[in-house]
C-alpha cells in the first residue's frame, strides 16, 4: 500500500461490499447532535451525542464527546447512523427511515452500472456527513412492532390490494388502541423481503402506501428486490439501495436492537439464480457492531430467506449459517424473523442445524402479506382470498417487547375484526350410526409442534387433538373448485395445497342424536393463552 496526494492506495481485492482492487480509502468524518429546533443543521446550543456508531456497512465509528466521528470510507459503499435507543430521527420519511449517504462509486467501469430501474444515482463526494437526532418521547416500557413479509406486488393492481387490504388493516389497529381495546398501535414497521415482484419501478406507489401508517419502517431486501441486470451481486441491490438505504442496517430500541441483513446471494446465470447466504462485509459488520449489543435486550435478526431447512433442499449455505450461528451462540435473547417461503411456521433451532447456544433459536417463518402472490377468488371487495398454500390466511405478524427483553408474536389475517386465530374445516352432515372415520380439521396459525389443542363436541369433554402433516383441507377444496370451473374463478388459480406444519385433527363422533352439533376448538397459543373457534356438523339418520 502506498500513499498518494493525501489518500490511501489499496491494491488488495477485498471481497462484495468492501472494497475493490485500487478503489480510494478515503476518511469521511462529521458530527451526530441533538437536533433540539428541529431543522436539521447543528446550530447554537445543539451539543453533539457521544457513543453513538455509524457505520460503512463493515466497520465501525462512535462518536466522541463531542459528537464527532471518523470513518474509513471507500467508493460505492453506504455509510449510515446506527438510531440509538433513546433517540430518533427527525422528519423525514416514514418508509424510508434512517440516515444514510451513498458514497460515489468511483471511476472503474464496474463499479456504477447502468440498470434498467435506475440503480443508485450519481452524485458528487460528500464533504461531511452530519446526522440531526431529536429526544424520542418517554415510553411506556412497551415496544408494538408490526411485520410485514412478502408484499411482493407485480402491478398497480397489487398496489391497491396491499393498500386496501394490508395497510387498512394495519391502520385499524390504531383505532382498536385508541378505544382502549387489547391490541396496541404500532410504533415501528419491519418488512423482510420481496417488496416488489421484480417490478423495482413500484417502490414509490407501494411506499405511498407504507407512508400512511405514519410509523418508521424498516426494509429488509429479498429476491425479488434484485437488480437482475447486474452482472454481480455486489451491484444486484442499487436500486434498493437507492430507495431504502443500506442492505446492512441496525436500529435500537429500549427493549431489543433490530439488525437487517440481505440474505440473497445473487448467482447470475446460475440455477437457481440465488442462495441464501451472507457476505464477508456483513460477518465483519456483525463482528463489530455485536459487540455493543447489550445481552439484556432483544437481539432481532431480520432477513429474508429462513436459515432453516425443512425439506433438504440447499437453500441457505451451510458454512454462512454455522458462521453467524457462532456470533450469536452466547446472546440468551435472540429472535430471527425471515419470509419468502409464502407459508408460515416456527422452527426451534438446535444441534441438527448447528446451532450451538444453551436454549434453542427461535426462528418464526413469517407468513406472506400478499399471501399466495394476490391469487384466487376476489371477494365483495374486489380483493383476491389469496390464501397461502399451508392454510395460513394472508395478513401481517405484530411483535411485543419489554425493556427486559421478553417478546410476543401474534399472526392476523387482513381484514378480519374477528382476528381469528384458527381456521376450522369440517364435513357439513354424517350419517347418524356410521363408522367414526371422518375429522374436524384446525389449522392453528401460530402452532408450533408443542402446542396444545382440543376440541369437545356440545358441552362434552375436552379432547386432545392429534398434530398431522397434511394439505388443509379448505385449501384442497379451493383447488378442486378452480379445476372444475369451466372459467377462470380469479384473475390466478388459488395457490396448490402444500403440507401445513400447524394442522391438527379430532375425529368426529356419529353416536349422537340426529341433530346439529356445535364442534368448539380450543388452541393454547404461547404467547396469547387459550384461542378458540367454532363450527357446527350434523348427524342425520338414513336407511340402506
């Protein structure tokens, strides 16, 4: 290395998101202050915040007593503000929080690509890069986050669905906290992949329509958030970037550090095209910044691909999930939340997948906003059932936590006032007398393997239900209906029924009286207590 008119040389290759051979090292310094008038500009009486990090998406720089910072710096990287806890962000965007500056990319041919959407748009070499914060109100201990995984919209169409559909639903939570009923306004929003489906061009309408929430919120890029003109995966997130900031990001919060990550490691001409992975930058970004991470809070890791691996199909590298499983081996709170597979589940992570820590991971498999990408038969809204292949109706997850970091999960389905947590399928009649052979099905949307469900028949006796690995038969029953129409039922098919992991069973008795039962089912959900729903069969008497 040598040193040349006041800046650094390397000629060393470093690996996707660092820096590439004899690309300038250069010191990009500034100040993070209290923004007390609000107007963005550091002014008289304004004290700078000490400890707070910023970061190039690899290294780290806190801030002195003064605010101040200096940060090694390189073309085409994104440097951001890490929000502490106690603070935030002043104006700006809701759906498109943070502050970040994207550095030029420098003068080597590959390292600006011209993009079909756009990539990220040229600029000139920053001076300084300040960052106004403002004092975040008292809180009441309770941090009410709200999880979106897969809006994934292909047209203006979809736009409207996710509008009228997802962030309608959203905003009528705010209305049930303002009349004091049990579910809270959302105060942060997270979403973990698949924006778009491939049509980069939509991010301003769908972040038209994110921006109503009027909450920070948060993106986590996904496979169908490429660039997939760009001949690497370095440059496969321009256009991302260029709308959301960083691919890397952490956010802070009392109870729980938020820590975003792009897990898709884009293989262009490769079959299939990507994998899930993670890069040197972000193992060495991870290095760093968890070293801060208080144990006592939450440490959420948001990404978009699952780290697990339910089939056998190699769609996480192994070497990546083993790696990041070492950093996070001794945090005792550690929640990963990832999308994508359009189907929702949890996965405890332990030995067999290598991880390593004193209580297994909790990773929760986010069902899919738009469901079953927007498909099946549009109801008296105009808006498609699009009912996930597992069962799971199309919706949003919310995610409570504590100050001591203690969290709770709940899934609810768009649109629903009931917010109903079991969907139930059973036979409308039996023959009074018939042998016991069919079943009332419970697709309980947030079971896991350990939970506890039963039914009872009447007022009868509550009885244990037995888990199974099985299609949803509602799903099934959609299916059957779109083969046999003779027309089109939507504008696309519902999606094909796929083994649920949260169905349950009971049998059916026919030695009752000839008449309507009420069949009541009852879920014991981990973080809600007791659900229930109900349905009805009836036993009629027939001769041979």
């Amino acid at each position: 290395m040598r040193f040349r008119n006041g800046v650094l040389w390397l000629a060393l290759l470093a690996t996707s998101g660092g820096v590439h051979a004899f690309d300038e090292v250069r010191t990009l310094v500034g100040t993070v202050f209290d923004d007390r008038d609000g107007d963005g500009r550091q002014g008289r009486g304004e004290p700078g915040i000490a400890g707070v990090a910023l970061s190039n998406g690899r290294a780290l720089a806190i801030t002195d007593a003064r605010g101040r910072y200096r940060l090694p710096v390189s073309p085409g990287q994104t440097v951001f503000a890490i929000k502490p806890a106690d603070w935030r962000l002043p104006g700006g965007d809701p759906a498109r929080p943070g502050a970040w500056r994207h550095l030029p990319a420098g003068a080597s041919p590959m390292a600006s690509p011209a993009l079909k959407y756009g990539g990220i748009a040229a600029g000139p070499w920053p001076d300084r890069f300040d960052v106004a914060l403002r004092r975040a109100p008292a809180d009441d201990g309770w941090l009410e986050v709200r999880v979106f995984a897969d809006p994934q919209v292909k047209s203006s169409v979809d736009v409207g669905y996710y509008a009228r559909d997802i962030v309608d639903s959203v905003l009528a939570d705010r209305v049930h906290a303002e009349a004091g009923e049990a579910r809270h306004a959302p105060e942060l929003g997270l979403s973990l992949g698949d924006i778009v489906d491939d049509k980069l061009d939509l991010y301003p309408a769908l972040n038209a329509e994110t921006r109503r929430i009027g909450v920070p919120w948060l993106h986590v890029a996904g496979n169908h958030d490429l660039d997939f003109d760009a001949i690497r995966d370095e440059d496969s997130l321009q256009t991302f970037r260029n709308t959301f900031g960083p691919d890397t990001f952490a956010w802070e919060e009392h109870g729980a550090v938020f820590v975003g990550l792009d897990d898709v490691i884009y293989r262009p001409g490769g079959s299939p095209a990507y994998i899930g992975g993670l890069r040197e930058d972000q193992f060495a970004f991870l290095e760093a910044y968890l070293l801060r991470v208080p144990k006592s809070r939450l440490l959420v890791l948001a990404v978009h691909i699952p780290l697990f691996e339910p089939d056998g199909r190699d769609t996480f590298r192994d070497a990546d999930r083993a790696r990041l499983f070492a950093l996070l081996r001794d945090f005792p709170k550690v929640l990963i939340l990832s999308g994508h597979n359009h189907s929702q589940q949890h996965w405890m992570h332990d030995a067999r997948s290598g991880w390593q820590g004193a209580a297994p991971l909790h990773e929760y498999n986010v069902g899919a906003a738009c469901g079953a990408y927007w498909t099946g038969v549009k109801d008296a809204a105009g808006i498609p059932d699009t009912t996930m292949p597992d069962g799971t109706p199309n919706g949003y997850a919310s995610l409570g936590i504590d100050r001591d970091g203690r969290y709770a999960l709940g899934w609810h389905a768009a649109r629903d006032p009931q917010d109903s947590q079991i969907g139930l399928h059973a036979p409308k009649v039996l023959r009074r007398g018939a042998y016991p052979a069919y079943g009332v099905y419970a697709n309980v949307y947030m079971g896991r393997e350990d939970t506890r469900v039963e039914f009872r028949i009447d007022d009868g006796e509550w009885k244990p239900m037995r888990r199974t690995v099985a299609p949803d038969p509602r799903v099934l029953r959609e299916n059957m209906r779109d083969a046999d129409a003779d027309t089109l039922r939507g504008y696309d098919r519902s999606a094909e029924a796929t083994f649920s992991p949260h169905l349950w069973r009971g049998t059916l008795p026919t030695d009752l009286a000839a008449s309507a039962h009420r069949i009541e089912v009852r879920a014991f959900d981990a973080w809600r207590g007791e659900v229930r729903a109900l349905t009805e069969y009836r036993l009629h008497d027939a001769e041979p």
